[in-house]
C-alpha cells in the first residue's frame, strides 16, 4: 500500500489569499485583516511537509482552506490537480475523505459522552467502509492496535484517556477512512515531551505504512527538523521559505528565519 516519494505535487495552492473583516469596520469603509497573504505552495506526494511559524501568522487558516472550511479570498488550491478551494459542502464531499485532519485538542472532536468503539465506527458507516459490523470492528481493532492502543478502550469514553493515548484515537479514526492526505495541526503541542516523541514516531511510522502525504503544522522547530522532509516558513500570513528542511534552517536566507533558528526561547534549538 506504501507509496514511494515523488515530485508530483498532490496539492498545490497558487496565489492563496484569506482576509477577514476587522469588527468595529463601519458599512462604507470595509477595513480587512490579511491573515494568508497571497501564498503559493506546493506538497508533493509521500512527503512529510512542514509548516512552521509563529502563532497568529495563518498556519490554521491556510488548513481551513486545504479542508474546505474555509473559502479563499483569493487564489486556488488543487487536490490531484483539481480545483478545491472554495467548493460548498457537497461539491467538496468527494475530497473529505481522501483529505484528514487531526487537531491540537483531541477533546475537540471526540464526543466525551460516546464510546471509542462508536466514535471510530462512525466514520466506517458515514463513507460506507466494511460490509458488516463485524466487518467494521475489525478494521477498528486493526487500527487500535497499529496506533498503539489497548483492544479493551474500545468500551470507555475520552474522559477516561491520557492527553497522548486521546490523541493516538483521534490519529485512528482519521486513519481508519484511508486518507491519501492528512493534516496535523500542533497534534504534538499539548502534550510533554516523552508523549510528543511518541505520536510523531507513530504518524511516521504510518505515515509509511500507508503512503500518506502529511503537512504537519507546528511552531516548534526542533519538531520540524526531526521529522519534515520540506518545510514553509510562515510570518505574518506571508510564506517567508519553501524548501528541504535542512536548507531553510540550517542556511536561512531570510532574516527571521535566521533569529528562529538562533532563538533558544520560543524556538528550540535540537
Ligand atoms: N474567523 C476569523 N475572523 C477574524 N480573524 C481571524 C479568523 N480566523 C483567524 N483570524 C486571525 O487570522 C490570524 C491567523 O490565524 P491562524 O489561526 O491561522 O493562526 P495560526 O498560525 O494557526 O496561530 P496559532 O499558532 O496560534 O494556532 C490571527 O491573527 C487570527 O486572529
Ligand atoms: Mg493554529
């Protein structure tokens, strides 16, 4: 099932643009706050792509527009060469399952009142996976335990998980739909060090064994280094570098990027 890494870009956004209306902006004079500033990327197949910057500078709402929740202003985004960005519900539904996400707070989509054997069949039942129940539970058990999870956590709820084994179940059910494309965003930044490292050793490790393309957003660096073959630098809404991880960092041309790398405080040094 694995995929070798290839140039071809899987998703490409030209142009992209994302602007919200300043509260408090009267009728005749719209003033606008420019949170993605005209960006142009592209991620190829198979590659873990990173995108760094610091909070506020637009690495969720550029997700947003990727996932269909948010319309550009301007500018396109292309999944396997078509057209996604800006699609209404239904036009974008043929994409929503090739293309998955996984957030910060795994809280956020995992239903504190609902089992994990239900939360994961879910997904199976809404794009039709598994012929049968049996079927469906063991896809779930298969997934459980490839994402590092005990057979028995099926029948709790997420009240009663870790901050590290939550986030392994919201990793499970992106996974469990067979996406070709995920988005991780600060999937690792709530969680202490020890538990970080092992979440980044499992999306790698299915990361390859699904020959998934993943853009992983973060704000820390030494994350970044450790697991990105190429990295976006962001500031601002501006895409400051794009390029293999190692070359923007290690060499930086651009200024910012250069005090990042040198700055033990917010960014830290591996
Ligand atoms: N719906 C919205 N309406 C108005 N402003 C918004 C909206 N969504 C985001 N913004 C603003 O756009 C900017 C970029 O936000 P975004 O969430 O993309 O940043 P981020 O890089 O993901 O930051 P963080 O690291 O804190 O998650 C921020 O200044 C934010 O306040
Ligand atoms: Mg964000």
């Amino acid at each position: 099932m694995s995929q070798p890494k290839t140039d071809a870009p899987i998703l490409q956004a030209d142009n992209l643009v994302k602007t919200f209306p300043i509260s408090g902006a009267s009728l005749f004079k719209k003033d606008v706050f420019t949170a993605v500033d005209n960006i142009s990327f592209d991620i190829r197949q198979g590659e873990m792509m990173g995108l760094l910057g610091e909070s506020g500078c637009g690495k969720s709402t550029t997700a947003g527009m990727i996932m269909g929740l948010i319309s550009p202003t301007s500018g396109e985004i292309r999944y396997q060469g078509r057209v996604i960005s800006g699609l209404k519900d239904k036009a974008y539904r043929p994409y929503r399952r090739d293309i998955q996400m996984v957030f910060q707070n795994p809280f956020d989509c995992l239903d504190p009142e609902i089992t994990v054997g239900r939360l994961l069949a879910e997904p199976l039942t809404v794009w039709g996976i598994g012929e049968t129940k049996d079927e469906r539970s063991r896809l779930i058990a298969e997934m459980l335990e490839a994402c590092g999870l005990p057979a028995d956590c099926v029948g709790k709820k997420p009240p009663e998980f870790s901050g590290g084994q939550l986030q392994r179940i919201a990793i499970a059910r992106a996974l469990l739909v067979r996406p070709k494309f995920l988005v991780a965003d600060e999937i690792v930044s709530a969680l202490d060090v020890p538990v970080q490292n092992q979440i980044l050793e499992l999306l790698m490790t299915m990361k390859d064994k699904m020959g998934l393309t993943v853009l992983f957003i973060t704000h820390d660096l030494a994350v970044i280094r450790r697991i990105a073959d190429r990295v976006m630098v962001m500031r601002g809404g501006k895409l400051l570098s794009i390029g293999e991880t190692r070359a923007v960092l290690d060499t930086p041309e651009d200024d910012y990027i250069r005090e990042l790398t040198q700055s033990a405080f917010i960014f830290r040094k591996t």
